[in-house]
C-alpha cells in the first residue's frame, strides 16, 4: 500500500482541534471524511501531533496509506476541491514505509504572535493575541535565552498533562519584533501540552515588565504556578515540522 | 440627546451581512445588543450602508443617540471589552444632529483582495479571493480607467436590484499588485449591490484574458449578463467612509 505524506495549513478557528473526536469538527476529522470520498475507501489519517482547539498550522504534516489511487502530486489538486476553505493542502509525495508523520519528527516550529497596536488589526486578530502594550523586546529575549536547552518543562506545561517525562529540548526560542507585532519563534524536539502558549504568556509577562522571578528560577521550580499565564490559542501556528531531509525548511 | 459617531471594523466570516435580520447574526444586531447591555437602554444604530453577508469592513461608520451615558471617546474602550472578537470599536466622537452615518456621506473606498499564489496562504485566506492565474495587471488597469466618472452601472448591478437610478460615479478605481496579491481599490460616490465584486470579477476575466468585450462596451449595454462574475463576498472590505471631514483618511 503507498504511504502519502501530505503537507497541510489550517485556520484552527473552526475546528476542536486536530485530533480526532466524536460529533466535533476536527482538522482529521475532515480530512479523513474528505479523503474517504474521494478514494471511496476509508482512510486512517497520522498526524505530526495534536494542536489544540483554535491553534492554526501554516505546515502541519500528515501520513496515510491508501490501496490504490492516483499518484501523489495529485492529491494536492484532488484535496483542494475537495477540502473546506479553512484547510488547505499544500504538498503531497509517496514516502518509504519506514515514514511516520509522528514517529519520524526531528523537530518542531511553532511561531506564537502578539499584536501590541492599541486597536486590533480586523484582518490578523484571529492569528495574534492582541495585548496593548509597550513590550520590552530586550527583556524577552534575555528571558527567552534560559529556555534554549535540554530542560524539564514542568513549569511550562498544563498541569494535569499525564506525561511522566517532561524533559524537552528547544533549540531555538527567538523573539522577533516586526512593527506591531512580536513574533515568538520556538523550534525543538518536543512540545509538551500548552507549552509555547505557557511559554508565551511568559515571555509577555517579562516584556511587560510583570515577571515575579526569572524564567530560570520559574523553569527550577518545576511548579506550573510559577510562569505565566497560558495564552489564548488563536496566536499560536504550528510552522514547520521538520523530518530530517533537505526540503524541510525551518523557518521562513 | 448626544450623538455619537463610531467607527468600527469587523471579520464578515460570521456575520449574515450588516443589517439586522431577526434570528441572524448581523453587525448592526449585535452592535445594538451590545450597546443596549452597556447602557441599559435600547439603542437604534444607523450604518453608513449595508455590507453584503461575507464582507469585511476595516471602517464601517455607524452613529446613534443616546439619552444620557459617558463622554463619546469612553465608548471605544466600553465597546472593546463588550463586543466579540470580531467586531472593533476604532473610534468615537460626539456630533452634531446634522451628521447622519448614511445621509452625510460623500465617498465611500472599498478593497477588493485577489490571492494569485498558487497555494493560498491560510492566513489571509478569509480576506482574499484565491485565483491561481497570472493576472495581466496592465489589461487590468486599462480596462478599470473605463469605469472611472459617472456611468449608468446597471452591467455592474445584480440583476435583481430594485434601485432605479444605477448612476453612480467612480473617482477612482486602482489595481494594485502586492507580491502575490492584487488589490483593486474603488473609490465612489455610492456603490449598487454587489457593484465592486462584480467590477472585480471583471477586471480578473480582464487579467486572465478572457473577457470578451471591453468594459466600456460591458458599460454602454446595461445588461448585467455581459460583465464578469460576482467575485465571491470574503476578498471585500469597506474600506473608508468619507464625510468630508478632514480626518477621514480614504487610502493607507
């Protein structure tokens, strides 16, 4: 059976989230529904990993094995006529079976966004969290710098989360400033539930000039009391999963 | 009793169109319940026009009287903590009687978005029609300098319009192209229904090179069955709304 890796983005607005879940409409939910009948077989759709409910993905990567069917390039066409407006698929290739969108991810990116301009913009405000303050860049960033690493996450990661090891490793967390907007950019090898949001609401905190104590007493304590808050998941795109080979590009 | 002019944004997606249906989400229902909520007292809302269902405004201009309440620059920050997300108090400022959101209006500035790349952005996706063609912006602009001035518009009407008067004068009407986006900016005296999204489906058949006859003669036959498609409502945003005044700014 080919195995079809497919490239999605999604405006998470709409959606209960990617996963899968009964009478909700879910990013795989509807991608199975939709594959289903184009192939008229049912189809068992793999994500990279979850994103939570109202959280967008610019390049979220899926798997699935199909019969038969047309070649993959074709998929994107099919899938664009098939797919609602809010889900677009973007790129789609036969890959070995030894591929699994989960199970072969190298690294993440995420890009959480914060809209600082006193009135909302109408067109971004379902893609950044708009917070009307004057954020210090600097203080970010210089709080930003104690979460590169491998670390226990505790801190930054919903508290009921049932995960026994919360150790990950970011290899980059970097605050951009582009106008109005401040861009945090996280890339590592495994996100923990809420995490870029907790770390988000966080860094916000800092820049606001509000953080209690810094990130590397916050991320000691292993104690999800001590970050900030969690921010609202409309800011949040996962960017760019990366497995490894040439044409993953991590940023933009 | 005071009058207050209020300048307001909103996200069409969710809404069916301005004006007030009953049982239906429309931006006039929700400002009016929003604004009856706050100051305990119902209020009647009048819009500087209707926004078709699907259409954004970056400036819609509402004005409305009240009995008694704050100063008129309170309600922009009373509106943003009492409005959902996807409406935007902007601005408020008290006038005199005279003014009227619909009567005292000279020029109105819409933006017709058309998406080209050939994967749509999912983050502009609500706001843009996506046409994946390479547009001839020159055919474009060739044609639009044809609709400029006063003209019966009845090509460029639905067909179904009650109006009897379909003359109407374009001031301006510009095709911009922003990397893989085109705007077509219209700036008139007043606007028939669907007008701007007929005039865009128009000018896109034009930079496709498959309209059939020029605009002028699309124009001289009054017959809506020789103008292009209506291009669908989410790429429209009322952009301006000019009274004349000096602080009304009709482009960016």
């Amino acid at each position: 059976m080919p195995r079809i890796k497919l490239e999605i983005a999604y405006d998470g607005t709409d959606f209960h989230g990617f996963a899968k879940q009964r009478g909700l409409r879910t990013v795989q939910g509807v991608l199975e529904e939709t594959l289903a009948r184009i192939l008229k077989c049912s189809v068992e759709v793999y994500g990279s990993g979850r994103t939570d409910a109202g959280v967008h993905a610019r390049a979220q990567v899926v798997h699935f094995d199909v019969p038969y069917g047309p070649p993959a390039d074709k998929y994107v066409y099919m899938l664009r006529r098939g797919l609602p407006r809010d889900v677009v698929a973007v790129r789609a290739e036969q890959v070995p079976d030894s591929f699994h969108a989960r199970f072969s991810v190298r690294r993440k990116t995420y890009r959480y966004t914060v809209q600082t301009a006193p009135v909302p913009d109408i067109f971004t405000q379902r893609y950044s969290w708009h917070e009307p303050l004057a954020l210090d860049i600097g203080r970010m960033r210089a709080e930003a710098v104690h979460l590169v690493g491998e670390h226990d996450f505790t801190s930054f990661c919903a508290a009921a989360t049932p995960v026994e090891d919360k150790r990950r490793t970011l290899y980059r967390v970097d605050v951009v400033q582009d106008g109005s907007y401040v861009h945090i950019w996280c890339t590592g090898n495994g996100f923990l539930q809420y995490m870029v949001r907790i770390i988000a609401g966080t860094l916000v905190d800092a820049g606001a000039g509000r953080l209690r104590m810094s990130v590397r007493d916050i991320l000691a304590a292993c104690d999800r009391t001590r970050a900030g808050r969690t921010a609202p998941p409309w800011g949040l795109a996962l960017w760019a999963v990366d497995y490894g080979t040439v044409d993953d590009a991590i940023r933009p």
